[in-house]
C-alpha cells in the first residue's frame, strides 16, 4: 500500500437493510472484488475495494505487523460525521499465505504473500432478520456532511435496487466437469517417508496435504459454492475471498487460530478425525472410537499443547478444557478443546497470529522442521491453502481461522486442498480416506452451484485391492 494520502479521508455510512440476503447482494457484484464470512447464522458478505493492504515477502520483514501498522493510519484519519463521538469500526478482510516467502503464481497469481480489503460496500446481518448496509469511501479532507449526504443517498439507492430485485437461482443447466485426484500411491509413500522421519526423530508430526483439481466446461460462480458450503456447515467458518474476479479462494474451516475481542483471546485446537455416519446411532458409536483413540488423542493433544506454549509467551490466565469433545461437522468429526486467554493491552489479533501459525494442526512438530518437510514432500504450491484467512479492525480485535476443506478457483477450474496429520502410528490407507472426506465439503458445494461431475479419476495403481 502506499503511503496514506492526508488529503483524503474515510467516510462511512451506514443504513438498515433487514429486506436484503448476502446471495443476491454479492450476485450483484459481480465482477468486483468481493467477500462472504460467516458462522452459524452471522455473516457478512462485501464487494469493492476502497483500500487494498499488501504485504511483499521481499519488502516487508513482518508482514503481519506491515498490514497491522497500515490499518491503524487509515482508520487514524477517518471522518467523523456532525454529532459523532468517534468513528464507526473498520474491518479489514482478506488472509495470507501458509509460507511467508510465497510467491504469487500458478493457481495463486492474484494472491499475493497477504492482502486485505477495506471494501467499498458491506452487508452484514445475523439470524434474527436484521441486516445493516455499510458504504464508505475516501474523500476529501474537508468535505464535511456533504460526504456524508452523498454516501446516504448511494447507500439508500443500492439498497432500494436490491431490495427491488427477486434472488438468483442457482443454474438451470449444469456444467460438466471431472476431477483428478493426486495418485494414490505416490501420496501413500509420502506419508511412509513421513513416518521414517518420525521414528528417525526429525519430526514428531506432520500435516501432508494431496490435492484434487476439477476442470469444468464452463464457469461456476464461487457465490454459489460458498452459498452452498453456508447452507450444509453452518459449525464452520466459512468463507469466500475474491481479490480479483475469476481467482477465489472458498473453504470452510472446522477451527480458529485466533479470535480476539476486547482483550479476551479465543482458540479451538482441533485434531484427529473419523467420518461422521450415515444415522445418528453409527454418529455416536464413531464419535465414542474417536474419544477412545489413543493415536488421535496424541495428534490432538500436539495442537493444543503446541499453542498454549505459544500463547504463554504473552497472554495470561490461559484457560483449556480438560478433556477434548467431539465436533461433528457436516462428513466428517474431530477432536476439540477451546482454549480462552487474557491480552494485555496492546497485543491485536495479527500479533497473535504470527505467534501462532502455523499451529501444529495444520503444519505439524517441530515447526522449522516440518515445514521445511512439507516443502520437500509437497509437489505443489500451497499458497493460501492453510494459511490463515479473516478480518480484523484497527484495534486489534478479529478473527482468523486456517483456510481448510479449501478450493481456489481460476476461471472454469478449481484446485481443492485436504490434508491429514501424521503422527506415531498413522496408518497410510486410513490417512488416504480421511483426506477424501474432507474434499467432500467443497465436491458437495460444487455440486450444488451446478457442477455435473464424473467420479473422481484414480490411476490403475490406486484400483489396486479396491472392492468391486
């Protein structure tokens, strides 16, 4: 970003909008930048850019503190309507990569080592009905109300325009497609040489990731995935960022790696994983295998350790459950345990999130060690796939989780990410079919934007012992 231009300053207004729904608001803009973030029933959903903030790999030694100092000189100017006492909030959206010496390129060319928006136009609205249009611009320094008069006039007229136009349905007419899937036996002897490097002691764990890449006919819209990816995990973080139109990045994230608000920092550690069942008996019974076993309970145990550790080097009256729970999600359940700290004064979401990712749950133990593994073993870019992904404000509140159950989208097609963690006593074909559950949220969300897909393609290597 470049330096902040003192004769222009921040102006948002804001206005009820509780006849307005994120689908069709984000429809409308298309083509522009947009964003949807969501948990349970809240949501806020966003398009065009007033500010855009970038961290370089090469520039910038601290790309979380680079962001974070480029926010608070943009909010530190903001304009204050007649009457007001301070400001409305300003959130930032947008993430970074899992590596902070990526390069933007391939699959990842319009996601550079980070990038945040300030968008031009928010929605933002919870399950009661309540939606509230936000719109805000920089103007000049001394326009005064006439700004403001100016932003209510676009923000009534939008409003008035949405209102005024019926939701879109999803796709008459499918788009076919296929998917490719990493080959089955070169993932499996990474995870073997990943195993060699446990017993060897170089690595205690590591999260080995494969990916799946579906070609379509045609262009499905990530509103529609996203939507869809809403609508059947709702106890996940969902979200869609698309910096630029045709390259997003869709997912929904079972964990945190930071939430902060007020000083109160909030985490989950979530590890260890077994599909969810097809009745609400075979739910429990797997739920009660999971609890039972020990190989998953270490895995799990590893993330939550790893982050208090962390955590320790600047919060206080760190708090954890004492025993982990299940968390079922859509396909598939984990292992959870919350974790809650205080903050002094000071320390904002971004420097708890340096801290903290690559957490040991999406990366693996040592750190370094296996991250330097994964870039080894790994025959693709990870970009933005497990880096952390959110919003924050000025000062230092937000929330990131990691950009997991993942696809990127590039024009027709998508690359989608699944990883699994391998630990002492991770069996190869086990980690194959965890991994190819939790593709199943996003092949799911596609399906339902219109995407017609053939099986999944697998090499004659991986047809190998299957059943008939």
């Amino acid at each position: 970003m470049a330096a902040h231009d003192p004769s222009r300053r921040l102006a948002t207004v804001t206005v009820p909008a509780p006849d307005l729904r994120p689908r069709p608001f984000l429809r409308h803009a298309e083509g522009q930048a947009r964003g949807f973030w969501a948990r349970g029933d809240r949501w806020l959903a966003h398009s065009g850019v007033t500010v855009e903030l970038t961290a370089d790999p090469i520039r910038d030694e601290d790309r979380f503190a680079t962001i974070a100092a480029a926010a608070r000189d943009v909010a530190r100017h903001a304009l204050l309507p007649s009457g007001a006492a301070r400001a409305p909030r300003v959130q930032f959206f947008g993430g970074f990569s899992f590596r902070a010496d990526h390069r933007a390129g391939g699959v990842w060319s319009d996601f550079p080592d980070g990038v945040f928006h300030l968008p031009a136009v928010e929605l933002e609205g919870d399950g009661s009905g309540d939606a509230w249009l936000r719109v805000r611009a920089l103007v000049p320094g001394d326009s005064g109300d006439e700004a403001f008069h100016h932003l209510r006039t676009l923000a009534e007229a939008l409003r008035a325009e949405l209102a005024s136009r019926a939701d879109f349905a999803a796709p008459t007419e499918d788009v076919r497609g296929r998917a490719t899937a990493t080959e089955r036996v070169t993932w499996e002897a990474a995870v073997e040489t990943s195993l060699a490097a446990i017993r060897a002691g170089t690595i205690s764990k590591a999260v080995l990731a494969r990916t799946m890449d579906v070609e379509l006919e045609g262009r499905v819209d990530p509103v529609d995935v996203v939507s869809r990816l809403w609508e059947v995990n709702r106890g996940s973080h969902v979200f869609l960022f698309e910096p630029a139109f045709g390259s997003a990045i869709v997912g929904a994230a079972p964990e945190t790696v930071a939430t902060l608000r007020d000083g109160v920092f909030h985490a989950t550690a979530v590890a260890g994983s077994i599909r969810r069942g097809d009745s609400p008996r075979e739910q429990a019974e797997l739920a009660a295998r999971l609890l039972a076993s020990d190989k998953d309970r270490a895995e799990q145990r590893i993330a939550l350790d790893d982050m208090i550790a962390r955590l320790e080097t600047v919060a206080h009256q760190i708090r954890s459950d004492p025993q982990p729970h299940v968390l079922t999600l859509a396909r598939i359940q984990h292992l959870e345990t919350e974790i809650r700290a205080s903050v002094p004064a000071g320390v904002g979401v971004l420097d708890l999130v340096r801290l903290l990712h690559p957490t040991a749950a999406v990366c693996g133990l040592p750190r370094d060690s296996a991250m330097a593994f994964l870039e080894r073993e790994e025959p693709f870019e990870r970009g933005w796939y497990a880096g952390p992904v959110g919003w924050f404000d000025a000062e230092g509140n937000g929330v990131f989780a990691p950009a997991l159950r993942t696809g990127v989208a590039t024009g027709s097609g998508w690359r989608l990410f699944a990883g699994a963690g391998i630990v002492e006593g991770s069996v190869p074909a086990l980690e194959w079919e965890e991994t190819g559950i939790k593709f199943e949220p996003m092949l799911d969300a596609l399906r339902g934007a219109g995407a017609d897909l053939e099986p999944v393609a697998v090499s004659d290597a991986e047809m190998v012992g299957q059943d008939e």
